[in-house]
C-alpha cells in the first residue's frame, strides 16, 4: 500500500522541480527592468535664460519620473543633437523643429509653451516693419541641425527668398539669435516665436511651430516602465519655460514635415466665363434725313428677340 502511494508522490514532485527548472530557464524569463535610466534635454528654441537653467528644468523631470517608475534616473542637457544622440539616453526632450524630422521616434508627450502646444513664429527686423528694408541684409537663425535650410527657406519663406538676404548668422539658441539683431546688430532679421522678440518689429507671420516632444530612444526598454515615464511626464507640472505637458499627439510635427520641402508655385490661368447678351447687338439708328452727306441708302437688320 505505501509503495503504490510513493511511485505517484515521487511523480508529482519531480513534475514540480522540472517546472521550477522550466520556469527559470534564462531564455524563457522576462525582461528585467533597468537599474538606472536617462533623460536629455535638446531644445534650443525654448528660452530658458541659460544653460543651467535648461539642466535645473530637466533634473526636476528625471526626479518625477524615478518617483513613478521606482527607477534611479538621472538628467543630461546637450549642446546639439548629435551630442545626444551619442550618448545614448533612454529618453529625452528634443526640440520641435527636430523631431519633426525624426517622427520615427515614439512620442509621449507634447510640450507647453503660453498655455500651448504650438507657438506662433514670425520674421522680426530691427529695420522696421518694410520687407524690403531686409533686401541684401544678414539674418540670424536657430542653428539646430535639423535640416536648417529647408526650415527657414520653405517653412518660414515659402521658397520665395532663397537669395532675398545677402547672408545667414547661426547662433546657439534662440535667445543668441534675437539678440543678435537686438543687441548686438550682427543681423538685421531673425526667425523667433511671438513673445520674444525684445523690441523688434515684426515683418510677417510665418504659422504655428510645434513645442518640444518628449520621446522615448531606448527601444528596449519594458513597455510597463514606458507607460509610467510617459504617464509622469504628462503630470508633471514644474516650473520654467516649459509650463506642462499634453498627451502625445503627432499631428502638429507632421504639419512641419510638411512644409519643409520646396513649394513651386505656378500661375493658374481663369476659366473663361460665358456672357449672356440681354441686349440686341446692333441697335437701328435713326433713319437719316440728311441725303447731301448720305449718298447711300443705309440698311441695318435687327437680330434676333435674344441671342442665346
């Protein structure tokens, strides 16, 4: 009696032990989440002031999100995009104008500027508001690095001023380049959101450009762990030129993409449209009296009621 009762007891434990086995076989485990994670910041056109200001912003971030995923992370700021894209962080902060050439990245939030996703841009001159006081002068830009050229030749012109200034001065951020034309005259024009100017006049509006995007550049990572960084993201409040964070939509950035290549603009001739005529086209004159100035009978038909 014992000996029938063993044989099936040894079966249940050794199904037991190889199912331990099974289940921990490396292969087949989950993914262990990270011990560490990493935020940069690239966003040139926002104007936090400085540079420490901008590094200050994005630690108060990566707090945020180590507080919500349990997970130690830690804040970069970068000088450019390259810079960042080097260094391999899991997520990051990347200017609009950027992303919107790089929309392969999964995006997690929107950025708020004013209250906003967007902001109005416009070409400010320290000339006056005559376009034609800027023909030949020099214009300071944002250079990010993102396709430059076609965003302020098609983008902020239209394509219709490749050779309208006689020279272009890069500068660092936006804040550079207003004060560029601002202060220290080494430009005449320059591209910048509505609000920040600094006493420049501006020329024309240019449309609406889309606030950073924060995206996510470690595909690896656990798709629980993403969830609660975006999930932080979009609460966090803070404080800086950075004012909040909407759910993630892509629509603004894919409207920049679109404007980015050359417009070619051509002339459309009317259609012709058809005139009725209400009124006879010959009209019968008087009958003439005068026969010394007249010499010949003069004879006129009437047309037509109506010509349709």
């Amino acid at each position: 009696m014992r000996t029938r009762i063993a044989i099936p007891m040894l079966a249940v434990l050794g199904l037991a032990v190889a199912g331990v086995v099974i289940a921990t076989r490396p292969g087949e485990s989950q993914p262990a989440g990270p011990d560490k994670l990493t935020v940069g910041i690239y966003a040139p056109t926002v104007e936090f002031g400085t540079a420490q200001a901008r590094l200050t912003y994005v630690q108060g971030l990566a707090k945020a999100i180590e507080q919500s995923s349990g997970v130690k992370t830690e804040a970069q700021a970068f000088a450019s995009l390259g810079a960042l894209r080097k260094a391999n962080v899991d997520f990051a902060i990347i200017d609009g104008i950027c992303y919107s050439t790089n929309l392969g990245w999964p995006l997690l939030a929107n950025a708020e500027v004013g209250g906003g996703t967007t902001r109005a841009w416009a070409l400010f001159s320290s000339l006056g508001a005559d376009t034609n006081a800027l023909r030949g002068k020099k214009l300071a830009f944002v250079q990010l690095g993102c396709n430059d050229g076609a965003f302020v030749d098609n983008a902020m012109l239209e394509s219709e001023a490749d050779s309208f200034f006689a020279s272009r001065v890069g500068k660092p951020d936006l804040t550079a380049a207003v004060a560029e034309v601002a202060s220290y005259k080494g430009a005449q024009g320059v591209f910048a959101p509505v609000g920040a100017q600094k006493g420049l006049t501006k020329v024309f509006d240019t449309g609406q450009i889309p606030n950073p995007a924060f995206v996510q550049l470690n595909g690896k990572l656990p798709g629980d762990i993403v969830s609660k960084v975006g999930s932080a993201v979009v609460g966090y409040g803070g404080s800086g030129a950075i004012s909040g964070w909407a759910s993630p939509s892509k629509a603004p950035y894919q409207a920049l993409a679109g404007r980015f290549g050359k417009t070619v603009k051509r002339r459309v001739p009317a259609d012709a449209v058809p005139v009725r005529l209400d009124s006879d086209v010959l009209a019968e004159p008087d009958t003439l009296k005068d026969t010394a100035v007249t010499g010949v009978r003069q004879h006129f038909e009437r047309p037509p009621e109506r010509m349709e």
